[in-house]
C-alpha cells in the first residue's frame, strides 16, 4: 500500500488535522467534517493514511507499506 504510517494515534490525528486545515475542514455547508481518515492496523499495530495526490500536497511523499490482513479475509470481495 501507498500512504503515510504513523506509530500513534496521536500523530495519525494531528496529520489529518493539517490536511483539513490546508483545505478548510470543516466546512460549515458540507456534511464531510474531514478532508481525509486514518485507519489502524490491529495486526500490525500502526495508523495509516491512504495515499491521494491531495494529501501529497500536505503530508509530502508517502511510503510503501504493507498492512496485514486477517486470514480468510477477501478485500477485494465486491470490487
């Protein structure tokens, strides 16, 4: 996966904040409330963002990463 990792959630929170406050999340006349969402990785214990060439802007370059998925589990089930 492309994105950004982060080692808490803390940091994932403050990254999402900056995207939003680049593009002026939130906004009063629109039902999204942020510009961007981290996710958390149980098995692999870390936050990530997915990469966009929107948060490239904010966060810079991303990362390859791998993030571990539950055995049994398709995710690309309903693509």
């Amino acid at each position: 996966m492309l994105g950004y990792k982060f080692t808490t959630e803390e940091s994932a929170q403050a990254a999402v904040a900056q995207c939003d406050t680049h593009y002026g999340y939130p906004k009063q006349d629109c039902v999204t409330q942020h510009w961007c969402s981290y996710e958390f990785s149980n098995l692999d214990n870390f936050y990530y963002i997915s990469h966009d060439e929107s948060i490239e802007l904010v966060l810079g370059l991303p990362e390859e990463f791998v993030v571990t998925q539950p055995e049994g589990l398709d995710i690309s089930e309903g693509l």
